[in-house]
C-alpha cells in the first residue's frame, strides 16, 4: 500500500489537505515529498503518512 502513488485530488481528498494547499507546499518546497512525472504530480501514501507523523505533537505531561 505504501508504494501506492495518489494524484493531488486524491491526496486531498484522502487525507483532507486543500489542493491549494498542497499546491502552496510544493511551491514553497515544504510539505509532503512528491514526484513529478513530466507534468503529472503524484504522491506516495508512504510520504505523505511520514508526513503527517512528523506534524505529530506530543503533549506535555
């Protein structure tokens, strides 16, 4: 599944990011990692969970 690749519509939908905002974050060069196949952007599951752990915040006790 982690190989899996996700169009940005796909991504937004899934995982509830804005395609304006991912569209921002690749501009910006921050955000989830990304592949760009001629004009095609796509997104591996596996970046984009890495991705979203890294968001992570871990509560102080």
């Amino acid at each position: 599944m982690s190989d899996v690749l996700l169009c940005t519509k796909e991504v937004s939908k899934r995982y509830g990011f804005t395609m304006a905002w991912l569209e921002q974050q690749r501009w910006r060069g921050t955000g989830p990692k990304y592949i760009k196949i001629g004009r095609m952007v796509k997104y591996r599951v596996a970046d984009i969970e890495e991705y979203l752990k890294s968001c992570e915040v871990k509560p102080c006790a």
